[in-house]
C-alpha cells in the first residue's frame, strides 16, 4: 500500500484540520497516512473523527518549524521537527511521499538537501493547478528557483508535461512561456533561450502567453520563473476576497442590491470554490528523488484531503519514473532537448 | 495655455474614441489640444462634437503605426505616423505633453529616440494607477524596462513618490518593492540591492510587499520590473471578465441567482467602474524630457479625456521639474541615494 507522511503540525490551521483531512483521505483512499508531529496533540485530535483500522499511524516529532522561520537554518538546527522529520522517513523510503502545510521554503530546503533531486533534473520546481475557464492549467514554477537557467525552465516544461498527463489526464497538453508578448523576440535573455529550446522539443509548445491568458485556460501548461509565479500566485489568491470586499461595499449601500446579494449567495461560493485552487489539491514539488506534495498554509480539512489524494496519485502514475526516463534521453549536459515523441 | 498632442490614430477604437475624449477634454479643461492625424478622418469625427472655439487643432499625420508592428524599426521607417508627429512636436517644444492610446512599444521607442530622457534619468518607467481597496496605488514599472538595475529601480521610487504626491495627492505616500517575501533578504539580487538604497534614502519606505497586497493598498507606490509588472498589469486587465464569466456560468443555470443578477446589476456595474484603472486615466511613461501618457489600447472616450486631464496635472504641477531637481541632488553615478528630506 502507498505510504504518505503528512506533516501534521504545518499550517495556519494544525494539527486539527491537517488530522481531520488525513482521517477523510484514510477513509476515501487506500493509502496509509502517518501523520508527523506531537503524538499528544495528533491522538488529541484523532478521536474526533472515525477511521479504518490499520490506515492511519503517528510517527512523534516534538518540534515545529514555523510559518516566517529561516527555511535553511531551521531544517539545520532543527532535527526533530516535523517537516525535518517527514522527509527524513521520504529518504529513507519508509514512507513513498509527503504532504506539507507548512513553511513552503523549509519543505522546498528540506527536500533539496535530505532527498536529492531525481537523475539529470537540475533544479526542482513548484507547480500548482489553477482552475480556468477551460479546467485546470499547471503553472510552474511559482517560488522554488527565483533565478532560473533556460535548461531548468525547460526541464520544469518537461516534468509539468508528464504531470498533466498523469494528474490532469490531458493527452498531449499544450505548453507556453509567460511572457510580456507573443512574439518569439519577447522578453529577457533566459526567455528567448528557453523558447528556442521549447520549439525544438517533441512537447506540444505553443509559444509565448501573456498575463491575460492565466484565467482563459487557452495553455494546459505555463512555465515561468519562481518570482513571476510567486507574484501571481498571490495575486490569485487575493482576488477572491478583493472582489468579495468590493461588491460588499457597493451592496450595503442599496436595498435592492442586497436583496440581489441575498439570492446570488449561493453562486458566490460555487464560484468562490470554482476558483480556489487551494482546494484542488497540492501543488507538487516536481523534480525530488520521492513525491512531494506542498499544500497552502491555510489548508482545511478538505485541502489537506485533495493533497493526499494528488500524493497518492503522483505515486501511482509512477510520474516521477516518467521524469527520469524522459530527462535520461536528453544527454547530460546538453542543452539540446532531444525528448523523443510519444 | 498648455499644449497636448493627441494621438488621433493610436488605438483600437481611433480616430472615434480618441476625438470624442479630446472633445470632452477641451469642454472639460483649460487645454489647448492638437490632434495629430489624417485630417480628413479627424474633421469627419470633429463634426459629431460641440467644442468651444480655440481649444482643439488638427495636425496632419498620414501614416500610422499598427498595434502589432516592430516598434523601433516602425518609429525609424514612418516619419509620418500621427504617434511619430505626435514625439516630433514635443522634441520641438511645440506641446508640452503627448498623449498616445497607439502600440506601447512604439510611443516608448519614439519618446526615448526622438525626445531623450531627463537629465539624471537612467531609464523611463511606466507607471499605472491602481485602483485597490484604500484608494490609488502607484506601479512602476509596468514594461518600459524587463531588466532594470537596481539605480533604475531607485530611479522609479523617487519619480513615482513625486508623480504620486503631485497627482495623487498623497503627502508622504508609503514605497514598497514588489518581492517574493516581506523579508530584506528576499529575492534576487537586484532587488536586494534595491532594497538597501530604498532603505538608505528619505522616502517613506516600508519594504517588501507581496502579490497579495496588490489590491490592499497597503502601499501607495510599488517598485517592480517592467517584466513582473507588465504580466501582473495583464493579469488584473483580465480579472473583472473572467469573474463576470464564472459569474455567468453558474447564474444561468439557476433561477434564483439570475434574480439576484438581475437585481445586481447596478452594482456589478460600479464595481467594473471601481476596479477598471484604464478609466482611470492614461499611464505616464516618467522621466521623459516632455510629459508623456500611454492610455490602453481599448480607451474609449472618457479615458482619453482623462489621460488628457493626467497630462495636463502633469505638466502643470512640473513633474518634470521636481524629478530633475530631485534626482541633481544624487551625484551622478553615485548610487548612494542622498535626496534631501522634504
């Protein structure tokens, strides 16, 4: 059975969410869940909820990282923390993948530095699944690698192809660079390279996309580098409450808009979960020797449920053999992306 | 009297939406304005508008510059482009500000070959007025420079700061940097850098902000590369269609919330009105040697007439003159940033 260790005490709302979401994914997934943490607190939290024998274990950790801590020296110093420990159990193969709420730049360090990046990836990428008007497009890398070289943004192309398929089972998603136009003379230095080597490659690439085609859906896949992606990430997540706060205001001045408001209440939360990509699940940390799912640090039950079951995906669709069969046929050290075609 | 050339042909909507803004715009305020174009297609549109006598002039431009075209190469080649005539008459002083809704790169190009930078000015900057939760906040840069220095990055704090108390009437508006973490030791090393000077100079600076504080308003001026800030400038430019088609979809498949739409409607409107920056007036392209103000591409009338109203405040509070002045206090190519304290 696919073993996944969920760091229970990462995240705004541990342990008690990070429990509930693991106690749900026990029950709906035939996976087993060691939940990571403070032994006390986690069985505090276990009782709560009602679970198949034999699906969920603890495994204690009796420290925490927190949410504004240095990623690199915490990990360092800090041995017995439940992040340090979670990937610990991921190198040592104990456990096939990882789940994380917590401090995004800990996970990212913890996994860099105990588990290694699988054979000829250079540098490991986030990726998360945006909902669109045309379903979900993967966007990576949103914070991993700020500075990227053109062979780590095509390597991110490569790894959020094999993603797609896997996860979102598209056949033969469509890839695109953000960019800040649609011509291929567009942008910096980095970005021209890496569309060279996209046009070359057996993926479906589609050229250079702009901020405005985030929402539309028109690529199944957009590559940029970890600081466009952070910032739109967050961008993205403001936007729901930023349009909320807006029509509020507007509405308590008028009567009849508030009557409006009062009927299109519940649409608002269908859209509300229409757009949260927080809900859909993790965003994985693609490239590490072991599957690596990082869930937002507002995570609820249902999240931290939707991460698992992207964990357990992951590893059943093997997707992480897919990357280092599909990076080996590129020579190492080449630039040049000979992927064969499917 | 003032002087603004108006692009007459630049835009999706030209020579219709830009004379009918420049009608208003000459009812509205005490500027002399000259549209620049083919004349007979101008007179045409002038015939649909009552103007009081004395404020609106034709100046006869025949070619024109398409949205899509190469903008330097399209600057060098069409002498005659109304956005070419448009630069000319400002290099000659013959206006004080021009105001083009046409292909950005073109009115940049065409700025910076045909009238030059300020004295002391490294490199130009475009910079929008965001609508967000607390009032304007000034972004800087929105695509002039996708690979500024930190001196530039600097440069666009102190122009946005006086842009900002000018036009915005902020007396000592917040200045922040757009990074990946609120942290002094986030980002790249352009924006490390960046960050120390800021910290160093009189402004008010408050730090690192992140996507998420976009819409807040936490801050009155954000510092952020041309690359990062064109991609976020596209992403907002496309939030209110697609909220309004997730919106759409759900309301349309239920009878209660097509009431409550119904009822919202006036609302919805406003809140268009509230987030839409592009009427919010045209986005001045800061240290040129002459006042100079991109409005969108789809402007329609009243954006036009308020790009004209922003290049007239522009003029009129001297700007220009305060940039110079301020930016002579930092010795030339000393990157330490000594500007006095107000």
């Amino acid at each position: 059975m696919i073993k996944i260790a969920v760091d229970a005490m990462g995240g705004d709302f541990a342990p008690e969410m990070i429990v509930a979401g693991a106690c749900q994914a026990a029950n709906d997934f035939d996976y087993e869940i060691i939940l990571v943490g403070r032994e006390a607190a986690i069985k505090r939290e276990l009782h709560r909820h009602k679970v198949l024998g034999g699906k969920i274990f603890i495994h204690n950790a009796n420290d925490v990282i927190g949410m504004d801590e240095s990623p690199v020296a915490a990990i360092k110093s800090k041995k017995d923390a439940s992040v340090t420990v979670c990937f610990d159990l991921l190198k040592k193969k104990e456990v096939d993948a990882v789940v994380t709420a917590g401090n995004t730049g800990a996970a990212v360090a913890a996994a860099t530095l105990k588990v290694g990046l699988l054979s000829n990836v250079k540098r490991a990428g986030i990726a998360i699944s945006l909902p669109t008007l045309k379903g979900l497009t993967l966007i990576i890398d949103v914070g991993a690698n700020i500075d990227p070289k053109p062979e780590h943004l095509f390597q991110y192309a490569i790894m959020g192809d094999i993603f797609a398929r896997s996860l979102h089972k598209k056949k033969r998603p469509t890839v695109s660079l953000l960019n800040i136009g649609e011509e291929e003379t567009k942008g910096t230095e980095v970005l021209k390279e890496t569309y060279k080597m996209l046009r070359e490659s057996s993926l479906n690439f589609i050229g250079n996309v702009e901020g405005r085609d985030l929402f539309s859906g028109r690529s199944d896949i957009i590559i940029c580098d970890g600081f466009v992606g952070n910032v739109l990430l967050k961008i993205v997540e403001s936007i729901a409450d930023t349009v909320r706060e807006v029509m509020h205001r507007r509405i308590s001045s008028n009567f009849l808009a508030k009557l409006g408001a009062l009927c299109l209440r519940p649409v608002l939360a269908d859209v509300k979960r229409d757009t949260d990509y927080t809900e859909a699940g993790g965003a994985p940390l693609l490239g590490i020797d072991g599957v690596v799912i990082i869930s937002h640090g507002g995570s609820n039950d249902k999240a931290i449920r939707n991460a698992i079951k992207v964990a357990g995906s992951t590893v059943e669709n093997d997707v992480n053999g897919l990357i280092t069969r599909e990076l080996s046929v590129l020579r190492p050290g080449s630039t040049a992306p000979a992927v064969e075609e499917e």
